[in-house]
C-alpha cells in the first residue's frame, strides 16, 4: 500500500507508570522491532522526560532524531513520537486524544489502578487514533464512542456489529415485518 508521504505519521504511542515501566505501547516504525529495543527507548524517554513538569500542558522534546510529544496525568505518562519533520501540533493533537479518550473511557478516574483494570479499552482507544501509524481519528469523544460501540442513538452501528449481532438484528427485523 503506497502512502502519501506528506501524510503525518505516528512512530509510537506509550503510557508508562510514574516508575517509566510500560502499561501500553503501540509501535508503528520499523526502528523498534525487538522488545529489548523497545524497553531500551521506553527507558531512556522516560529518563530524559520524567524530570519535567508536563502537567498542565504536554511538553515536546526533540530526542535521538524523533519528536516526542508528553503529558503528565496523576502516575502515568501519556507519549507520541514523531519524526523530526512531523509537525508538533499535529502530534500534540494525537496525545490530546490518547489521553482524553482514555479519561472518558475510565470515567475520569484514569491512574495506574484503573488503566490495568481496563486495559483493553486503552488498547482499543489507541487502535481506534493510529493504525499502522496513519493517524485515523483525534476527536476524543468519537474515539470514546467507537471504543465503547455506541452509536450516535445509543445503538451499535450496523458497521460495527459482529457476526452475531447482525444476524439477530436481522432475525427480529424480518420477524417484525411477517407479524405485520
């Protein structure tokens, strides 16, 4: 698949504890194709980041050619990482949806505790901002919405339904219409 190349690219999300140890991460560059690289990045991110203040705003810091962009919220840290040529807004946008669709998701209550406890919404939140580096949505309340699989009326998108669902749904949909 060929991609626009100046289409903005996502290298990596990260949500570590206050501690730097992961929670989640989402790779999407080539860079970082072993765990043990990826444990070395997280630490050393964490090490350059950990001792600034970025809790009222996030923070961006150029870091061994890439563009890291950071936030602070209660015992975790929020990262997206871009190239060097990646505009930073356009980064700082994808961490205003990481960690604002997570904080709906959890109901505000977003700590390390909780995060553990709804790890798949996290994941899936992410799954729902970046794929495969491609930035698909930073709207958080949409990205809440996908994630929780509520449609706009409350009911699940036909789009999104599985299998299951689909076929119940149009079970009772031609048992209404032959009872009519």
């Amino acid at each position: 698949m060929a991609v626009d190349p100046t289409c903005p690219k996502v290298k990596n999300l990260l949500l570590l504890d206050a501690e730097g140890k992961r929670i989640a991460v989402k790779y999407f560059s080539p860079e970082w194709t072993t765990v043990n690289n990826q444990a070395n990045y997280e630490k050393s991110v964490w090490n350059k980041t950990s001792r600034t203040n970025a809790r009222g705003e996030a923070e961006i810091v150029m870091f061994d050619d890439v563009l890291v962009v950071y936030k602070c919220l209660n015992d975790l840290m929020f990262y997206v990482t871009g190239g060097q040529d990646e505009n930073e807004l356009i980064l700082y946008s994808v961490l205003q949806a990481f960690y604002e669709s997570v904080s709906i998701l959890l109901r505000q209550q977003v700590d390390k505790k909780t995060v553990l406890e709804n790890l798949d919404l996290v994941l899936l939140a992410v799954d729902e901002i970046v794929d495969r580096g491609l930035i698909l949505e930073t709207e958080p309340q949409v990205v809440a919405s996908r994630v929780s699989m509520r449609g706009a009326d409350g009911d699940t998108p036909a789009v999104e339904q599985t299998f299951s669902q689909a076929f119940a749904s149009a079970r009772e949909q031609i048992a209404r219409s032959l009872l009519k």
